[in-house]
C-alpha cells in the first residue's frame, strides 16, 4: 500500500450517494402516502357498507312493523302508524305516529336519517345513519311505492363530486346508493 494514499470518500461520491438515498426515501415515502390513502379509502367504504346495511334493516323492521304510513309532502320523511285504532281520527293517529325521516346537516358527514318514536320533531331520536345525501338518481328521498309501501332513496357516503365539498375519505368518491322498499303489515290500508 502505498503511504500517501487517502482514506474516504470523494466529494462526487459522497453527492452521488446522497442523490442515491434521497431517491430512495422520496420512493419510500411516495408509497406510504399512496397506500395511506388508499387505506383510508378502503377503509371509509367499509364503513359506508356497514351504515347502509344497517339503515337498510333498521327502515324495514320500522315500516313493517306497523299497520300504515304517510309520506310527508316534501318527500322528507315518513309517519308510520301503528295499527288500525288509530285510524278513528286523523289527529289521534298524528299522536301515536312514529316518523322516520331526512334531516340535512351542513354537510353530507352532518346528514343523517333519523327515527322519532314519538312522531316528527319531538324527541328522543335515533340516529339510522349518519353521512346521508338523496339518492344521485335524483328521486325523493322518501316516496309512496304503493298504498301501504315506501321507497327509501339516498346516497351513503361522500357527497357528489360537484358539490363542492371537502373529499375526506381518500382517493376517488367512497359510499353507495340504497334503494330500499318497506311494507306495512297491512297491505290494503293507506291513510289519506
């Protein structure tokens, strides 16, 4: 060996390996954020499913658990009755109605389909599902399928895309349609 010669690195190999490593860790990082949000994503769809099954299931048992129902007039919302006594008056009806209906928030995420035991805008509530908008088909949210059956229409998940609002729930618009149909036990009464 000779003596003179000079351990380490020269200053073009030490900026080529830096290069190198920052490239490296750029990659690394690129594809964490990539997975992150498609993580998010998947994650967020998942829990659209899940709150669209089970306002699918709550809607159904509520209608058929009753005798008879009245959509409201904007298509908001539906007042089941519970049996056939209660069709002497109309105001006494009004007073044994349970309502489920479409309260808008200031955003799709504040949004939700609710149940009222004890009839429209009184309390306690029960949340079905949160993250709600109408359906992107652009029918009524609720609406008189047949005498004694209603359609719910709405859209569970991220608001649509020219709504304008924020998308939180990672790449690409998260959520599904549900079209879901309850009938009463009653099939040949309907209130007027």
């Amino acid at each position: 060996m000779r003596k003179n010669a000079r351990s380490g690195f020269t200053f073009a190999e030490v900026l080529i390996a830096s290069a190198a490593g920052m490239t490296i860790v750029a990659a690394v990082l690129s594809l964490y954020l990539f997975l992150s949000g498609e993580g998010r994503a998947l994650r967020y769809q998942v829990e659209f499913n899940n709150k669209a099954r089970v306002l699918q299931t709550a809607f159904e048992d509520l209608v058929e658990g009753n005798y008879c129902l009245l959509v409201d007039a904007d298509n908001r919302g539906v007042s089941v009755y519970p049996n056939e006594a209660a069709m002497v008056s109309r105001s006494e009806a009004d007073s044994l109605a349970e309502w489920i209906g479409y309260e808008a928030g200031s955003t799709v995420a504040a949004s939700r389909i609710v149940h009222r035991p004890n009839g429209k805008g009184n309390d306690p509530v029960r949340v079905l599902c949160d993250w709600v908008s109408p359906a992107d088909s652009g029918e009524p949210v609720f609406h008189i399928v047949t005498g004694s059956s209603a359609a719910l229409c709405v859209h569970v998940g991220d608001p649509p895309v020219a709504s304008g609002e924020r998308d939180v729930t990672g790449p690409g618009r998260q959520g599904m349609n549900v079209i879901v149909i309850g009938s009463c036990r009653n099939l040949k009464r309907k209130l007027d």
